[in-house]
C-alpha cells in the first residue's frame, strides 16, 4: 500500500480488499521446492527478466507464448518486440538455451520439460542489425539488450569463445559506461572505484586465474586504449560494449542439429 508505483486508486482498492496471498521467493508444492524452476504454482509460470526481476503469469490451456512475451511489452514498454522471445535455460548449463515459439502453449512447454529442471527467460533473441537504430527507435529495448550482454559476459555464457584479451576490454568498456552514467571522468583512477567491488566487472573465472593487481592493470591499459578510440558518454559505452559482443559467434547466434 505505501509503494510510489501504486497509482491512487489502485491502493484505495487495496485498502477495501486487502490482499490475502504473496508469493514467496521459495514454494513448495508436493514437498518438492519451487524456488528456482518454471514453476511458482502448478498453473503459474515464473519468468526471469534480465534486470533481475522475476514475473509471475498465470496461464490457462489457451495461453501462448506471444501472449506472455506480449504482456511483458507493455509491462516493460517495449515497442521493437521483434527482438524478444521467451527461452528455457536448462539448470546447470547456462550455456545451452531453447528457443520457445510463438505460437507454443506454456501448458504444453510445462508437460514437456521437467520444471524443476529448466528456467523461462525473457530475452533479446533477434538482434538488430544496427545498434544506433534500436538505441533511437525502443530506447527501452536497447537498454534491455545491454543488461543483457553484461550478465552473460559475467554469469560466462560466451566461456567457450570468450578470450580472456575480450573479457578485459569489456570490463574497461563497462567500467567506462559506469563512470559515465555515475557523471564520473572516463579517466578516474582504478583505485577509486574500489567500492563497486571487481567482480561486477570480470567473470570469477578470470578473477580465480589473475592476481587482482594484475587484473587492475590489464583493465587500466584497455580503458586507456578505449578512451582514445571511443566517445566516452554513456550510449556510446553501451554500444561500445554490445558492438564488442557481437563479434562473439554465440551472441546472437543459433546452432541447429544437423544429420548428415
């Protein structure tokens, strides 16, 4: 009820009728835990956003997967949703996620796939061909798209094609993209962003196999190189960042099965 998002009359409504359930982070349904699969209740589906959110849909037998993805436009006021879709992110293999079709019943997605065993995320599944456009035409997609991107670089969905020189150039990017929206000079010192905390910046990989003083200095040297090259305002970061991604095969690529 105290919630600035809440316009008046909603919470008017809310103080004649009250709400009587939430949903909790952690379920349980047949004593097997909900907490981190497709599932909130039997006829609920849990869908994660790449802003960390996580959105609750009931679904009826009828319901689609466009319907969900269509829901969360006006949700998030998105208007380029060409770009979206929903994929299933098999636990424990972060590297492997399945494309949903449009047209595809969450019921029947539901009855296929072990729900403790997958994720439903909403994602940027067809990229733009050109990044200023999106940037110009739905700046709350391209915004999305940029979320997007880093907690992949981090969460190391690209391990298999990401070098360790690209990871350090990304994290010189996205600290510069940070400085810029923060109002910062692109050329504080390293030192002085010590309080974001390194690892919001490079894998734990790259953190486990490099000294921190070391890392330091490799992500200084690249935030010089880039600052040379590169307009340091906070769109140009960001394009930066995804133009830097997408020489990745897996961003935005697809693989298919094939029998020869």
């Amino acid at each position: 009820p105290k919630s600035s998002f809440i316009t008046p009359e909603k919470r008017a409504k809310l103080r004649s009728n009250p709400v009587k359930v939430h949903f909790a982070e952690e379920v349980e349904v047949n004593g097997h835990s909900q907490g981190n699969s497709l599932l909130f209740l039997p006829n609920v589906l849990k869908v994660y956003l790449e802003n960390g959110q996580t959105k609750a849909f009931k679904f009826e037998p009828s319901t689609t997967v466009k319907d969900i993805v269509m829901t969360l436009k006006e949700k998030l006021s998105l208007s380029r949703i060409e770009h979206f879709s929903l994929v299933l992110e098999q636990q424990h293999s972060i590297t492997k996620l399945l494309l949903l079709h449009d047209e595809e019943r969450i019921q029947q997605v539901v009855q296929k796939k072990e729900a403790h065993d997958y994720r439903c995320l909403f994602r940027v599944c067809f990229l733009p061909k050109f990044l200023q456009t999106l940037l110009q035409e739905d700046p709350a997609a391209f915004e999305y798209l940029y979320l997007q991107g880093v907690n992949d670089v981090l969460q190391e969905r690209f391990a298999i094609e990401m070098r360790c020189n690209t990871a350090l150039r990304l994290a010189a990017l996205h600290i510069q993209e940070r400085l810029a929206s923060c109002g910062q000079s692109p050329k504080t010192n390293l030192k002085n962003i010590k309080t974001w905390g390194i690892e919001n910046f490079v894998s734990s990989t790259l953190l486990r196999n490099m000294r921190e003083k070391d890392l330091r200095k490799a992500i200084g040297y690249h935030m010089k190189k880039s600052q040379s090259l590169h307009d340091p305002k906070q769109k140009q970061a960001r394009i930066n960042y995804l133009e830097e991604l997408s020489d990745l095969k897996s961003f935005g690529g697809k693989s298919f099965s094939a029998t020869m």
